[in-house]
C-alpha cells in the first residue's frame, strides 16, 4: 500500500509550489512582507511532501529527514499563512515596502517554538500541533471575517478561503495517516490529497494583498 503514497506526496508538493508562485509575485510586485509569510510556508511544505515522495517511491533510507522535514514544516506551514492573512486584513500597509518585516516574523516565529520546546513546558509535537492550531485559527477568522464583512473579498472566494482549515482539520482529526483504507483509498493519501486542496483555497485568498482591488471592492460594497 506505501508504495502509492509518493503520487499524493507529489501532487501535494506541486499544490504547494503553485500557491508559492502566486504569491510570490505579490510578495515581489504588490504586497511584500505579508505575502512573503505564504511563501515561505508553501515552500517548506513542498520541500517535506517531495522528501516524502522520495521516501514512499525511491528510498526509505530518508524517513528520518523526512519526518524532520514534515516536523518543521508543522511548526512553520500554517502559522505562517494565519499570520500573513491576519497581517493583511488588519495592517494591509505595514510590510509592503520591505521584505524585512517578514523575515522579523518567520525569525520570532521559529524562536518562540524552539524557546516553548526548550523550556519543557511542552513537548515537542504538542508545540507543533499548538502552533499550527493557532495558524489555522486566524487562517478561518480572516475568511469568515471576510465573508461577513464583505471586505476586500466575495463571498464566494471568502468561502472558499474558509475550507481550507476546515479541510486541514478533517485531514488531521478524521482522516489520520493509518494504514487502513477509507472509501477504497489509503488514508495516508485521503490526508495529503485533503492538504493540497487546502493549500489551493489560499488562491482565493489572494485579493486581501491587492490594496487597490480592496478599495474598489469596498467602495463597490
């Protein structure tokens, strides 16, 4: 059954890069520091899902780099999204001369994980699982926020943007990563499959880093 799960590594891997590519021409042309947190987190996630398509179709000798990789990119994947998303709805001007700002954000970020770990309040996983919690909570608030507000987003893209912690939580609490199979289709693939369509709904997410297309979309409100 293992055997299968490189394909849904790959197509979660190829989700990520594509949602990385997007904003990172909003990173580079439009909204800097904000947009740059999303590309950051997409492309840590990518680089574990093609370890872990390496791992499942070539070599198992990687499991422990990918384990790391998958471990970092926990601590760093969806915090960084919720942060961006809650930085550009609430402060959309800060950051969008500088790309300083987000490198301050990914440095703290990472430093606040590893000084909760150290400290042994916490283990571990349970730092990853709380850091990435937090993350989806401001990724759900911003969309329906959105929704309800109708700022800067349709409804329509503002839902959109919403399924995608709800789907990351399904993933997670429902599906899981066993052995056995759901619906026909190994879990472990139901959970990447479930990842990459999360990740794509940021593409819905991309008009709150377009000040000029949210003021039009306000006035037009």
């Amino acid at each position: 059954m293992g055997s299968s799960y490189w394909l849904a590594e790959v197509l979660l891997a190829l989700a990520a890069l594509l949602v990385a590519n997007q904003y990172w021409y909003l990173a580079r042309e439009r909204s800097q520091s904000p947009a740059l947190l999303v590309v950051a987190g997409c492309l840590c996630l990518a680089l574990a899902a093609f370890v872990g398509a390496y791992r499942y179709g070539v070599d198992p000798q990687v499991t422990e780099l990918h384990r790391a990789l998958s471990r970092l990119s926990g601590l760093l994947t969806f915090p960084s999204i919720g942060i961006s998303l809650l930085w550009t709805y609430f402060a959309p001007g800060f950051g969008r001369q500088s790309r300083a700002p987000a490198y301050v954000a990914l440095v703290l970020l990472v430093g606040s994980a590893l000084g909760a770990m150290e400290s042994g309040l916490m283990p571990a996983a349970a730092v990853t699982s709380l850091w990435s919690s937090i993350g989806l909570a401001g990724w759900l608030a911003v969309a329906l926020l959105a929704r309800l507000r109708g700022h800067r987003l349709g409804r329509g893209e503002a839902l959109l943007l919403a399924l995608g912690p709800v789907l990351v939580i399904i993933a997670s609490t429902v599906v899981g990563t066993g052995p056995s199979k759901l619906l026909g289709l190994a879990r472990m693939n139901w959970f990447h499959l479930l990842l990459a369509l999360a990740v794509m709904t940021l593409l819905w997410g991309r008009p709150l880093f377009g000040l000029a297309d949210g003021k039009a979309r306000d006035e037009s409100n």
